[in-house]
C-alpha cells in the first residue's frame, strides 16, 4: 500500500488545480478504497493539495514576476492569492514592487478578491466526491473551468 500512497502523492501534487476533480473521477475507486482501509486519511490529503496548490500558485506568481501574465490571468488566482495570504509562504512584498495589479489593487485587495478560505476544503470534495458527468458535459471543476486545457 506504500507504493500506492507515494504514486498518488505525486499523482495529485503534479496535477494542475483545474485537473483534480477529473483526476478523482478516473481514480475514484481506488482513492476510495485507499481512503476507507486508512492508508491515505485526510492530512495525507490536505498536505497533497496544498502543496499542489502552493505549486501552482509559485508558478503563478513566476509568469506575473516576469511579465509573461497580470496576476489576474494565471492558471489559478486562488493559488496566487494563497501563496500571497500566507504568512509563512509570504513572498518578500519588495518582489512586487513594479509588478502592477489591475484597478490599483494592492496585494491585499487581490487576496481578498481572489483568495478562498476553503479551498483545500473544495479541492479535498472534488478529489474524493467527483460530480458524475452526463455523456455530453465536460468537466468543470469548483475553478470555473473545463479540466482540459484550451
């Protein structure tokens, strides 16, 4: 069961955000499985998705730094907002001097409109309670977005 327990660690950290609801469809039996005899519980699975989130919310955050997007056009504004809230992942505030926010918006001001107290919380529910898909709907997820890329 270890080996299972590691694969879907890195299975879940390297998803994009906007792929884990689709991922906890196609793997729902065996997270389930997983889930109820105890090998993966739910600090395993909060850890997973908050490093998944504090992955893709860097990686956010390196595409604003160096001008390739505006903070409101990364992957997910919630994991830029939740890089930004933290106080221990709080990136140095210097960093951001130049980039510019869109309206004026402050660092705060864009967490406050993008951040989500409850978004492991939603991503945890989609992972392991994924909406069934009729044959002619494509997924989306909690973010808004179809799981596929465009």
């Amino acid at each position: 069961m270890k080996a299972y327990h590691s694969i879907i660690f890195e299975e879940i950290t390297n998803r994009p955000l906007i792929g884990i609801e689709d991922y906890g469809r196609k793997n729902k039996y065996i997270l389930n499985f997983l889930y109820s005899t105890g090998s993966i519980d739910e600090e395993f699975l909060e850890e997973a998705l908050k490093k998944a989130v504090i992955k893709e919310g860097l990686e956010g955050y390196e595409n604003v730094k160096n001008g390739i997007l505006n903070p409101d056009h990364v992957q997910s504004t919630e994991a830029l907002a939740y890089v930004l809230s933290d106080e221990k992942l709080l990136l140095n505030t210097a960093a951001w001097n130049g980039i510019k926010f869109d309206h004026d918006r402050t660092i705060k001001a864009f967490c406050e409109r993008y951040g989500d107290d409850k978004l492991i919380d939603k991503l945890k529910d989609e992972l392991m309670n994924p909406r069934e898909l009729k044959s002619s709907e494509e997924p989306v997820n909690s973010l808004g977005c179809c799981s596929s890329y465009h």
